[in-house]
C-alpha cells in the first residue's frame, strides 16, 4: 500500500449534478481540482445511474404494453437501460478526467481534519488530499426501517437493485406510497408485475389536494396497482423457497401480502456516516443532513454542502442550482443563495405523469389567500385534442389564483407532457405573469400547453 499526498484549490466529494459541474467549471479555468468517488458505477451522480434516467427510461419502455405479463420486454428493457446509464457514466468521467487540472479519485472519503481528506481508494493505497475549500455531495441513500424479518430477507431491495434485475418480479409489494414507491409500483404493474403497496398514511399523496391525489390513485389503480393505506407493517415472514408474507395492521383488522420481491421505499437519507464530519468540524442535522446557511456554507466557512446531503430538495436540478450558489460564493458576488428560489416544480412519472409547482389550494387557503380555482379533466377539455392523439385522455389539470391579484399561486398537472408543460407555469409564476396573461397566450397547436386556453379561462368567479 502507497501513500500519495495532493494539495488543491477544490476538493469535492461526490460525482453528481452539482459537484461534477462545479469542478468542471472551476478546472477549466485553471483551478487545481481533486474529484472523489465512492463508486466506479456512480460517475455523474445518482440521476443518470439510480435515479430520474434510469426509472424513466424503464417507464418509457412500459407505456402501451397490453396485458402482461411482459417478461422479455421488462428485460430488455432493462439491458437497455444498463447501457444507456454506461454510456452516460463514461461520458462523465471523460468531463473531468480529460481536463489537466482535474483529479478523479475513485473511493471511500473520510475527514482527517477541515482541509484534510483522505481517500482509500479501490485498490488499497491512500491519497491525502488537501484543499483550500471543500465541497461535500455525497448524496443520499434509500433508508431501511427496522422491521422484525427484514433484514434477514432475501428479496428485498430498493430502487436501485430493483433497476437492475432482469427478471420481471411475479407479486411485488412496495413499502411506502410515496413518490419513488409509486413510480416504480405503476411501471411494475405495466409489465405485469402483480403490485401492492402498503402506505402508513391514510392517503397517498399527501401533499397535494385531495381532488388531485385521488385522480392520481385513479391513474394508478387502472394500472392494475392494488393500494393499501392506513397500512402498518408488522413483520416480514420469510419462505424457504425465496418469497415472503408482509404482515400488516390496518385499524383493528389485519393483512397479508405474499411477495417475491418487496421494494422498500421509505425514504432517502443522507449519505455522511463515514465522512467523519466531526473531525473537519462540520456539524449536522438530527437527520443526519449537513448543516448550511443560505449560502450552502456549513459550520466551517470553506466546506460547502450540496444537493441531497445538504437536506434540501432532493431534485438533481436543485443540485445544478446549488452548484451556481458555491460557484457565486467562490468567484462570484457571492449574493446568489437558496431564498432566491422560487416556483420549483416537480414531476412523478406516472402514465401520464403527475407535475406540481407552487402552492395547493389547502396550502393557499391556510395561509389566508383568498383564491379562485380551475380544475378539469383532460378527457372533458375539447380544446386540448392533443391527449386525445396519443390516447392519454386520464388525469386532470388544477390551478390555484390569488383572487386579489391574479397570481397563479400553483398548479398540478396530471396529463401527458405535464412534466413540459409545468415549466411554463413556474416560469410564469417567478415572472409575475398573471392567470388571464397566460390564458390569453398564442401557443402551439395541438399541444398540452394551449389547454391554458380553457383552463384559466375555467376559473370560479
């Protein structure tokens, strides 16, 4: 074993959206940068490896399948998957690597003091590397909840495992009606898979209005997904041949929910136990995240914090905007940082997919806005022949206005394209565009925007 000492300008742990970004950036215009990897598999970071490519191009490849189930297709679609995350990975790699002052370490980081980090890497030797400031992205990982017989199952797995099986799981049972559970338990249903989830909620979709979440149980139910809410998983009874019972308690009343893959999908940490933060002097979260001021400084003034890591949104396009945060605070004004958001969207990929940006109109109203209301379904909108083209005519569209100004406070989308289609809603709504500016806009034809149109123009009194 070798020990090899480097000194640079940046150190950044962690190859995702932010981070390879930032050094990227930084290392063109002539910086020295060391980036550090855990994993050879993870060059780009947990979008285009585990995450938003990779799941969607698996939804991609299940939409318009009949009745299942769809075993080759789900593996080929699979292999296919594999190769285009490959490429991607290679890709990445080659951003930084090809660059004369940058370094790509690949291996396990850890703190040794807060300029210090040292790196085993793969093949055992350690490289000491210091830095004159320090960026921290190591992501976040899915969590495991200590339930009596899961961990010694064999068929469980998260997201990521279940991306690379081939084999389409016969009965799937998903942990947790969240975004990632039901994303995968609709795209599992499409290729055959017999799905159930079981939500400790006593709705899924909490978060959005009820009228929205239920058309989006609608969506899903239609899929052939069998939804258990209210649902508290007790125990996990183990078969010899492999499979498995998910004992649950709703109520009074008791469940049984025979598996042969169960996907946990309970939520994401972040990813710092074996950074030994406290030895750089960087504290953290009780959630485990790493503590940042509005600029993304930790408790040290040079280590900055981005993407999941830092608990924030857990959205590879907020770590791009974390990453124009640190680049301002390292050659910048330095006035750009995380209150300056506005209007940030999201999608769950669904068919068709579920987008939302802004306020609902609980929130709206429990916040003392005075609002005025538009929601349709999409198969109810003769203006909008677009979904009825590419025969996705389920789901809905809502806008929520403030009555006093005309504000578009919020939006959710469940339609095809909603994932475009929000952009223009946020867009506006960072822009002061007002409800009847955007109703009366000149937009393409057919298309799911030109639904504002009739949308807006739908807006109770």
């Amino acid at each position: 074993m070798s020990t090899t000492d480097i000194s640079a300008d940046l150190v950044v742990l962690g190859y995702g959206k932010g981070g390879k970004t930032l050094a990227a950036a930084l290392a063109k215009q002539g910086w020295r940068v060391v980036m550090v990897e855990r994993s050879p598999l993870m060059y780009g970071g947990t979008c285009i490896n585990v995450g938003c490519v990779p799941t969607k191009a698996m939804v991609h490849h299940s939409e318009h399948l009949g009745p299942g189930p769809h075993r080759k297709t789900y593996s080929a679609a699979v292999e296919f998957t594999q190769g285009l995350t490959s490429s991607l990975r290679a890709r990445n790699l080659a951003m930084l690597d090809t660059l004369d002052t940058a370094t790509v370490l690949t291996g396990q980081a850890r703190f040794l003091d807060p300029h210090t980090v040292e790196v085993r890497t793969a093949d055992g030797d350690l490289v000491s590397v210091s830095g004159r400031y320090v960026v921290i992205g190591t992501g976040s990982a899915a969590v495991l909840p200590d339930i009596p017989g899961l961990a010694e199952a064999p068929n469980v797995v998260t997201s990521t495992e279940l991306l690379t099986t081939h084999d389409l799981p016969r009965r799937l049972v998903v942990l947790g009606g969240g975004y990632i559970g039901l994303e995968f338990a609709a795209m599992q249903a499409a290729y055959g898979s017999e799905v159930t989830v079981l939500e400790r909620k006593p709705g899924i979709l909490a978060g959005e209005d009820a009228d929205v979440a239920d058309a989006a149980r609608e969506v899903i139910t239609a899929a052939g997904v069998s939804i258990v809410t209210s649902a508290a998983v007790e125990r996990i009874e183990n078969h010899s041949d492999g499979t498995a019972s998910v004992h649950y308690r709703v109520g009074e009343g008791t469940g049984v929910a025979d598996a042969d893959t169960i996907l946990v999908a309970l939520g994401r940490a972040p990813v710092t136990d074996e950074l030994q933060l406290d030895r750089a002097g960087v504290e953290t979260t009780a959630t485990g995240a790493v503590a940042v001021d509005e600029h993304l400084r930790s408790t040290q003034p040079h280590i900055f914090a981005i993407g999941d890591v830092n608990g924030g949104p857990q959205f590879t396009y907020v770590s791009l905007d974390d990453y124009r945060i640190v680049l301002d605070q390292l050659i910048g004004s330095g006035s750009r940082s995380t209150a300056d958001r506005r209007a940030v969207p999201y999608s769950l990929f669904l068919t068709p997919p579920l987008s939302r940006v802004g306020m609902t109109e609980r929130a709206a109203k429990e916040a003392g806005k005075t609002v005025r209301t538009a929601t349709m379904r999409v198969a109810d909108m003769a203006t909008v022949p677009r979904a009825q083209i590419v025969e996705q005519t389920a789901g809905l569209m809502k806008v929520v206005v403030d009555a006093d100004t005309d504000e578009v406070l919020g939006a959710a989308l469940l339609s095809y394209d909603s994932h475009e289609v929000i952009n223009l809603v946020a867009l506006a709504m960072r822009h002061g565009i007002t409800a009847a500016q955007l109703r009366d806009e000149i937009y393409t034809h057919p298309s799911m925007t030109e639904a504002f149109n009739q949308l807006l123009g739908a807006l109770t009194p």
